[in-house]
C-alpha cells in the first residue's frame, strides 16, 4: 500500500491507466444512436429549452421561464444546452454521459492516491458504473458522481492543510456539486464534515474545515428555505429488510437477464485475490485500520446507510436514497487494505488485466442490448422526428412503453426529441417544480387526458395538437384512421406517427 506522502510519477501514470481502461465503458454510448436511459431524452428537452430562452426565442419564453443560479441539478443541463450549439443533442447528451461514465473510476482514484491507495484499485470499482442511475438515464446524477468524488478528495487535503486557499475551494466546490445534483451535493456537506473530523490534524484545522463545509452548504440551504414544505407523507422509506432485497437490483440489475452479475463476480474475485496475496505477503501494517482507512470505511457505510434506510420517494422526486447504493459500495471496495507492491510489475499488470475484462465485459452486454434495442424499437426515429413540422404539438399515446432490453420504461420519454425541433408534447419536465426550466404563472402548456380503457381517439381529446406519436400497437388507432380522424405518416420500430386531421376533413 502506498502511503500517503508517495506521490510519485507512477502513481499519477496509474491515473492516466484508470482513465484508459475506464474509456472502455462508454463504448455502448458510440456504438448505438439512442441508448436506454429513461429520462436522458427527457433532460436533452430542458436543454433545448434553455437554449431556445438564451437565444430570446418568444414562443417558447411565453411559455417558460429558467431559474436563476443557485438551482440544483442546473449546471449539467446548461452545459449540455451549450454543447448543443455545435452538436446535435443527442449527440451532446451520450458525450456528456460518456465523459461522466470514464471520470467516475478516475475520480476514485485520485480518491484512492489522496488516502494513500495505489490508483489501480479503483479498477476494482468498476461495476459501480453502470449502476441504477445510469440504467434510468439519470443525467445530472452521472455527470456529478465523479465531481462528488473529487470534492471528497478535496476535504481530505483540506483536512490536512491550515492553506486558507483551499478551505476556500472547498466553500465554492459545495455549491457547484449542489448546482450539479441536488443530493449529491447535500451528501457531500455530510461526508466532508466527517472526512474533516478523521482526518483533520489537529483540532484548529478541524473547525476550520467544518466552517468550510457550514459555509459552502449556504446555497443549499437558502434554495430549500425557498422551496413549499413537502406534505407529511411525501417521505416513504423501505424497511431494512425488503431494502437489503433490493440492493442487487439497484446496484447493477439493469439487464433483464443476469449478464450484470458477471463484472461483480469478477471484481469479487479480484478483490479477494488481493487480499489473501496481502496477508501472505504479511504487508498488512499491525494498525491497519488507520486513519485513511477509517474514513473510507465510514463514508462507505454512512453512504450505504443512506441507500438502504433513506427515502425512496419525496415530495419531488423517485428513486431517491436508492441510487447511493453503488457509491456506498465503490467507497467500501476502496477501503479494503491491500498492497500493490509497486516494485513488483506483475502485481500492478494482473488488476490493470482484471479491470480490462470487466470493463470489456460490461461494454460488451450493454452494447449487444442496446444494439437490439435501436433495431427492433426504435428503427430510424430520426426519419420520424424529421416528418414532423417544426414548432408543432404532438400528442403522445403509449401502449407499453416498456422493453425487453431493459428493465424500466425506456420508451417513455423518447418523444420529448420533438424538441429539438422546436416542438413540443403533452408532457415535459419543466412542469416539475424542482427543474431548472419552469412554466410562467398562468402559462397553459398542452396537455391531453390520458384514455380510458377502451375509450375511443377523438377530435375533442387530441383539440390543439397537430400529430400523434403512438407507441405500440392499439386497435383504437386504426379505427381513428378508418374515421379520417388520422392519416399514418411514418412508422419505425415500434412508434407510429400519425397526422390529427381538422373535423371537416373527417367522414361521417
């Protein structure tokens, strides 16, 4: 095990490894156009909106209004918006997703060379990249994780320093993570406070620290003063059992086979292997559970305490507490005490290999699921998108938005792409008071009431919409077509895009 005084050049060439064998993991994202993540089309339309805002366009303006700084989960979206100026965006978003993908095993290890780990351990962490977050296209939460292990990186070196500069980073790094992701930077003012009183040297340093973290949680907390109380009930929790049984699940079961158990196996084995050849090696110093290691363990715990006992539902948002299971494991793997005797090149080239496979291993699985998603789902949507009149409404009916290729409703939000055509549906994130885009007092955006079973398409119910976009097969639309309430446009995978003709133009 390094100590942590051992900066050396090999250990920051093995960051530069993490980084290479990490690339491997955003394959899936360049092999395919659409990747499953439910909510990623959804977050390129509030990037859209932001956009049209910025360039002053009316229409949208009339509608919607962008919050102003500090708003959590804002920075990702605006980034994302001004990429979008040069790139196609949904081209922006799987960069973005990539470049957050990669970043999260490099984040570990500068993580790890802080707290006197050699880098190449956070090869064993590397299942913890296709987690639940990534599975439901949680954007803002996959672009944040690496921030959030930097800043964690950051109040240890604060710790440990009177550098009054770097007390300062870590105030104005608490609230970009909070403008980043909302729980991520409300768990990093937590985590800090107790890296600051591990780690801390010396009892001056410790409350300065802590003022730090006081200080940067400032913005957070003016936001959530601001902010309606949530109802009594809005906070559901699990019980600790029925979590502990769904801990799997939000670990890494986003395929709807057991291919995700391969990589975790892997990493097992790697992570045990590396334990038997330390204590063989007898290189376990007598007081192993120093401090270094102490503060991982307890970040660890904390944050998979916070997974299994948090809240799952809030007043705003789902899936809550639950998407910290695999950082809460990632910080566990990493405070394991191993040696990689860095004398020994053959130590450090069998995890470099071991971390190799199971990225080539999750990329592959991935890749071949998403691959048979974009053929037999989606088809050529973008010859979809592009029959559809610029700056029109489009209705949205969907008999199963769910996939074989995944587990979660990853068809939900693909309409929201009209956006990128200045359009726009029934349904957008902008009506959730939490986004950074909101509606107007008084703005009506379009909506339309979902059918009853076996309630008949009408003119009344689709009023003010120009198309229709159906997912799946319904009897109810051919008879609108046999009516001449609508016309078939184009069909693709399993969406169908369908003209809304006027009342004169449809038969008796």
């Amino acid at each position: 095990m390094t100590t942590s005084g051992d900066r050396a050049p090999s250990s920051w060439r093995d960051v530069l490894i993490v980084f290479a064998v990490s690339v491997i993991v955003a394959v899936p994202l360049v092999a395919v156009r659409f990747p499953i993540g439910q909510d990623l089309p959804a977050h390129i339309e509030t990037a859209a909106q932001i956009l049209a805002l910025w360039r002053g366009d009316a229409d949208v303006a009339a509608q919607h209004v962008l919050h102003g700084l500090p708003w959590p989960n804002a920075l990702p979206t605006m980034a994302l918006a001004a990429l979008m100026t040069v790139i196609d965006g949904l081209d922006a978003a799987r960069l973005m997703t990539g470049l957050g993908l990669v970043l999260w095993p490099t984040s570990l290890a500068l993580l790890c060379l802080r707290l006197g780990r050699s880098p190449l351990w956070a090869l064993a962490a590397l299942p913890t990249t296709y987690d639940l977050a990534f599975a439901y296209g949680f954007f803002h939460f996959v672009v944040g994780k690496p921030l959030w292990a930097l800043v964690l990186a950051h109040a240890v070196d604060t710790a440990r320093s009177s550098d009054v500069r770097k007390h300062a980073a870590l105030a104005g790094l608490l609230p970009v993570l909070f403008c980043t992701h909302l729980l991520l930077g409300l768990s990093a003012v937590a985590l800090c406070v107790v890296i600051v009183v591990i780690v801390g040297d010396g009892w001056r340093r410790r409350v300065a620290g802590i003022m730090s973290c006081v200080v940067g949680a400032v913005p957070a907390l003016w936001w959530m003063l601001g902010q309606p109380s949530a109802p009594k009930d809005s906070l559901i929790a699990l019980p600790l059992n029925e979590a502990i049984s769904h801990l799997w699940a939000n670990l890494g079961d986003i395929a709807p086979d057991e291919s995700d158990s391969v990589p975790w196996l892997l990493a097992t084995v790697v992570v045990a292997v590396a334990v038997v050849g330390t204590l063989v090696q007898r290189r376990v110093r007598a007081g192993w559970l120093q401090r270094d290691t102490l503060v991982l363990l307890s970040l660890g715990l904390l944050t998979l305490g916070f997974a299994l006992l948090g809240p799952i539902r809030t007043a705003q948002a789902s899936v809550v507490a639950e998407r910290f299971s695999s950082l809460g494991v990632a910080l566990l793997v990493l405070s394991v005490p191993i040696t990689i005797d860095h004398s020994r090149r053959w130590q450090r080239l069998a995890v470099v290999a071991a971390g190799i496979v199971i990225a080539v291993v999750m990329a592959a699985g991935t890749t071949t699921r998403w691959r048979a998603f974009n053929h037999d789902e989606m088809g050529d949507f973008d010859a979809l998108l592009q029959r559809i009149p610029p700056g029109t409404a489009t209705a949205t009916h969907f008999v199963r938005p769910l996939s074989v290729n995944g587990r979660f409703n990853v068809l939900w939000h693909w309409p929201k792409l009209v956006s990128l055509r200045d359009g726009v549906t029934d349904d957008s994130f902008a009506w959730r008071a939490t986004c950074v885009v909101g509606l107007r007092d008084g703005a009506t955006p379009p909506r339309r009431r979902a059918l009853r079973a076996n309630e008949p398409f009408s003119s009344k119910g689709l009023e003010g919409f120009d198309q229709l976009l159906v997912q799946g097969h319904d009897r109810r639309i051919d008879a609108a077509v046999r009516s001449g309430l609508l016309t078939p446009v184009l069909s693709t995978g399993v969406w169908h895009l369908l003209h809304i003709n006027e009342p004169e133009a449809q038969g008796p």
